[in-house]
C-alpha cells in the first residue's frame, strides 16, 4: 500500500518534469487554422508565457518557425526570457519571393528592436523549402547569404543555416558547405520503422551525412524529430504513446552520446490540425506529437512515467554505422542529462555518397519527416511535409522492406521491449491509482 502511494504521489510530481533534460523542443504559437481570425489563431501573451513556464521544465531551449507568423517574435521572445529559455530561431520560407522579404524585414526589425541579439542561439533560412520544391538549392543558398550578411553588419554571431532534410544536404552538397551549422529533420517514424530497432536505422541513414559535415569541417544539429502518440496514416509507423516514449528514451540517448544538440518535435499537441474526412490522413497524426496536452500543459503520462534507460550499442566509423541490438538491461545505465550550451554543437547526417531512402518532412512548421527516396525512384505515396503546413506532397514510397509493423513485445533474446515496459508501467499506475493500491 505505501509502495503503491508513492508511485501516484511520485507521478503527480512528474506532471511537468521528465526523466531528463531535452537539448531542446520545437515550440509553436499557434492554436488555429491559417484562415481563422487572429485571436482564434494565435496564442495570447498570457497563454505563451504559461506554455515556456511549463517548458522550462524539461529544456532549456525553445526552437521557432517564423518571423511574421502570430507575431510570434515579438511575444515569444520576452516571455522566453522570463521562463529562462533560450531561442533557436527561423524564417518561414515559400514559393512566394514576398513571404522571404517579409520575413527578412522583420528580422532586421527585431535587429533594430534589440530583441534579436547574441542571446539566440541559431538562425534557420527556410524549414525544407528545397525538400517541398519551394526553393532550389541554388536560391536556398542565395536567401542564406542575404540573411548571414544582415546578421554579420549587426555584429550577431549566432549560427546561420538552412533546415532541410538530410538526403537534400547529400543529393546538394554546395549547401553543406554555404552553411555554418548542418540542420536537419530526421523521422524514422515518417519511414514506416518500427520502434525497436528504428535509433538503429537512424544511425545507420545518419553515417553518411556525419561523413559530409566532417568534410566541411561542419557541426550537426538535428532541429526535428520524434514519434507520434495516436493516429494513423498510410507508410508511418505506429502511433502509440509506448512507441512514443521508447523513441525518445532511444534517440536522447544516442544524442547525448554523439554529443549532438536536438530540437525535439513537438512541445504540445495540435487538435486545429484536424481532417473530420479523413480520420487516418497525415493532419490526424499530426495531432500527437506534442510531449504535453495543449489544454492542462500536463505531460502525457507515457512520457512522465519514463525512466530513461540504454537498450542499443551502435558503434560508427568514418563511413557507415554497424548497429547492434542488445537485450534491455535488467538494471537500467544511468544517462548523462542532454543539456546543450548556448551553441548548438554536432548533431545527425544522411547519406554522403549513393542517395537512399531518408527521412523526410511530415509535420509543417513544426514538421516531422518521411521517406523520400532517390531523386529517379519512380513510386510514390502522400506524406506531410511540415508540421505547421497542412499539405501534402508526393514522397518516394517505402522499400517493401520498410513497411509498418507491429512493435515486438520481446527481443531476439527474449527480453522485453522498451515500449512494453512502458505500456506496463502505465498499467500499474492506472491499478494503484483506480484501486488505491
């Protein structure tokens, strides 16, 4: 009885906290669709100043999308400060010329408002622009550098890139080296991967580009990724908040280990990013990528119950990575947190030479990632692209041997997955709770 009485009160404690501290997560100041009045659109300033107070909790780094969008500059940044998080920031780019003039406008006036400073940590031009055709790499490059030399002339010495998918920096390697830091977006989930043996398949489709950025003499951040908690759509993975809380169990631990700062995706779940047609369309996954309900701000009980612990090996050398899986430990390796400094440092690559299925974008502005093959493959299905941009594009399917499956419930040795322990842990927790055990 006492046993059981200090797991609930231990859990409610977690409400907000994890079990260890985030490089990072991507945050949104939206709350409606694009064609909704501002007020139903965007969140107030009262609404962001209590969702970086929640953040503050699991992170010390926030990452954005826009300069112009819900005027999110302008409140973020403030209450960012208040909550004590740092901002990674960006600059929404489209088809439209305009959309990157506006945004460079505001940018340059948040320069002049001393909002924008040294305290920003990175600058992003464009969150796969070139992934959804909007962009070629040349004129992605082009918009780089006219935003590098606004930011030099101010005397700003925070980071400037381009976030785009992996396989875009292999297939275009004049933007590995126009850069000053590689960020990408990498979803195994978006690949149709299961969860057990999915950091594996990340680190193996990493290799390459880590190769790439050592060429370049360049550092790596990864600005997306994660795993949904519910939903389902056509070449994903499995949707469930077992798999969710195993993903990240998995991937901060393989970062911390590579050294590599993340942004991870998502802080709250969307409900506006709703398709009522399609009830397994990308817009209903979409959903549940948030690690805490957008109403309570609580954390979703799967990820409050985690108890980091390492379950994979993956040794790397210079030119591939040799996974290998090693049952879950019967008494758990303790975890170094994944606190970054205020410069991002080295994070996660693609392919490097022969272009292969890689992670491709899947949420929108704050978007996940899909397969997308070779530029000649010939088949192709419907992913996301981003997390804050509803539509669609037409991705490379999956290789047969990618297809979705069911999460094993044991290992090759027997041993209980990582997403079992976790639907476990849930379970015990709902019978203390209902049966005052």
């Amino acid at each position: 009885m006492k046993a059981a009485t200090i797991v609930v009160a231990s859990l409610a404690a977690a409400a907000h906290a994890l079990d260890v501290k985030l490089s990072g997560i991507n945050y949104n100041p939206r709350k409606g669709a694009d064609w909704e009045p501002f007020e139903a659109r965007c969140k107030s300033v009262d609404e962001v100043r209590a969702d970086l107070k929640t953040l503050s909790a699991i992170t010390s780094n926030i990452r954005l999308y826009s300069m112009t969008d819900c005027n999110q500059m302008e409140i973020v940044i403030p209450a960012a400060k208040e909550a004590g998080l740092a901002i990674w920031a960006g600059m929404w780019i489209g088809k439209d010329g305009a959309n990157f003039e506006n945004e460079k406008t505001k940018l340059a006036s948040l320069i002049d408002k001393k909002l924008i400073d040294n305290s920003v940590v990175g600058l992003h031009v464009g969150s796969e622009a070139v992934y959804r055709k909007d962009l070629t790499a040349k004129q992605a490059i082009a918009y780089l550098e006219e935003v590098k030399a606004l930011v030099v002339k101010a005397g700003l010495t925070f980071p400037v890139t381009i976030a785009d998918i992996g396989d875009t920096y292999i297939w275009n390697p004049d933007l590995a080296a126009a850069v000053d830091i590689i960020a990408i977006n990498q979803f195994p989930f978006w690949e149709g991967r299961a969860v057990d043996g999915a950091i594996e398949f990340m680190a193996e489709r990493l290799a390459p580009l880590v190769k790439l950025a050592k060429e370049n003499n360049k550092k790596i951040v990864i600005g997306e990724t994660g795993w949904a908690t519910a939903g389902k759509a056509k070449a994903a993975g499995e949707a469930s908040p077992e798999n969710a809380a195993a993903w990240l169990n998995d991937f901060h631990i393989y970062a911390t280990e590579q050294n590599w700062p993340y942004y991870y995706f998502t802080s709250f779940d969307t409900p506006w990013k709703h398709n009522a047609d399609d009830p397994e369309s990308e817009a209903e996954v979409e959903n549940h990528f948030g690690l805490f309900d957008p109403v309570t701000r609580q954390l979703k009980p799967a990820y409050a119950n985690l108890k980091v612990q390492k379950r994979s090996v993956i040794t790397n050398d210079a030119d591939t990575s040799k996974p290998t899986t090693t049952p879950l430990n019967a008494t758990p390796e303790p975890v170094v947190d994944g606190t970054t400094d205020a410069t991002p440092a080295p994070a996660a690559t693609d392919k490097a030479g022969t272009p292969v299925t890689t992670s491709a974008p899947s949420s929108g502005s704050e978007g996940s990632t899909s397969n997308t093959a070779a530029p000649d493959a010939t088949t192709s299905t419907s992913v996301p692209k981003t997390a804050d941009d509803n539509s669609t594009t037409s991705v490379p399917a999956t290789p047969a041997g990618n297809s979705t499956t069911s999460v094993p419930t044991t290992n090759a040795a027997g041993t209980m997955s990582m997403s079992t322990v976790v639907g476990l842990t849930i379970m015990a927790t709902f019978v203390a709770t209902t049966f005052g055990m």
